[in-house]
C-alpha cells in the first residue's frame, strides 16, 4: 500500500522516482524498492515524506482513504472554474442525499 500511495503522491507533484529520491537525499533504487513493494521505508523516512508531500501517516500507509490536505493539496491544482464546478457538483451531490434520506 505504501508504494501506490507513494507512486501516487509523486505522480501528484509531477516528481520522478530521482527527484523524490534527491529531496530525501536518498538513491533512486530505493525509491524504486518501496514503490515495488520490496522494502518499506522506515519511520524517519515516513515523516520526511509526509512533511514534503503534506499528507498524514495514516494516508501514506494506506490506513485512511480520506486526507483532507492532500485532497485540498490536488484541487488548488485545478483552474478556479474547474474548482467552481467540482463544489457545484459536490453541493449537489449532498443536497440529492439529504433529500434521499428525508424520505426514509
């Protein structure tokens, strides 16, 4: 889970498996081990990726689905129409549910 989530984020942030593994000072074959699966990087390691990407441990580890910054992170890429749209669509997302369970 650590390396999909991990693949993941650096997709996000437009970072090859080199630059991650430049800013955690780090080879590029270990980048490529815990993407894999092969190794898992350790509790240092954990931290120092969850500060440079902003997202939570529990994230990272595949312990939660939901990460509030790393969502807000990924939607501040989108064009201020894009984001208009995305809240338009989540509002009416929530308002057809509401009315749903009102009849229930």
């Amino acid at each position: 889970m650590i390396g999909d989530r991990l693949k993941e984020l650096r997709h996000d942030h437009n970072d090859t498996q080199e630059d991650l593994a430049e800013k955690l000072n780090i080879s590029k074959f270990t980048v490529q081990s815990w993407e894999q699966g092969k190794s898992e990087p350790n509790h240092d390691m954990l931290v120092s990726i969850c500060r440079l990407y902003h997202v939570s441990s529990d994230f990272l580890l595949g312990l939660s689905d939901d990460d509030p910054v790393f969502y807000h992170t990924r939607e501040m890429r989108l064009s201020q129409e894009s984001r208009t749209l995305l809240k338009e669509f989540s509002d009416f997302l929530f308002r057809k549910e509401r009315k749903k369970s009102a009849r229930h």
